[in-house]
C-alpha cells in the first residue's frame, strides 16, 4: 500500500549521547531510508497514516553499534528518545517520552 502523499505526519526524536567521549554521529533509517543526522532533538516528517519503521544506529568505520529499532504508529506528534550505549557495542535505548 503506497502512502498518500498528501498526508504527512510528524514525530519527535531525540538523540542522546553518552558523556565523556567521543561518539560518532548517529544515523536514522525510517522505513527503509538512511538519514545521518546530528545529536539533539529533530522532527522527521512522514507521509501517510501507516505505521513506520524506525531504527538507529552508530557506525564507527568498523562496525556498527548501537542499534535500535522501534515502530511510530499513525498519531501526529508522538516523541521519542534514543540513547546511545556507554561502550562501543551493544545496543542502543529508545523509548517513547
């Protein structure tokens, strides 16, 4: 079922890093699509009404770390937040807020 492209909706993420230390940059792969962002609070628009995957993960030219996935059902406006792991493996945290 494609989406209808004159619905979009919106949610919150925020992205969490873990201090000290240096973390790379996350990356945000919603229904399929890779998205490098940065650290902090975005919004990611979506078209249609149908519930949309959503994973983050850490890469660090190695390997990747940190993975996470979660769904965004239908509702505008919902918020989230991602945390990174303390060491460089394992997974990630994400939870609604």
């Amino acid at each position: 079922m494609n989406p209808d492209p004159q619905v979009m909706r919106r949610f919150e993420l925020t992205l969490h890093k873990r201090w000290p230390g240096w973390v790379p940059k996350p990356t945000v792969v919603v229904n399929g699509e890779a998205q490098p962002t940065q650290w902090g609070t975005r919004n990611w628009k979506v078209p249609g009404t149908d519930p949309v995957a959503v994973t983050v993960f850490l890469f660090n030219r190695m390997w990747k770390f940190g993975e996470v996935q979660c769904t965004v059902g239908p509702d505008d406006g919902q918020r989230f937040k991602y945390s990174a792991p303390w060491l460089p493996f394992g997974a990630g945290k994400i939870r609604p807020v």
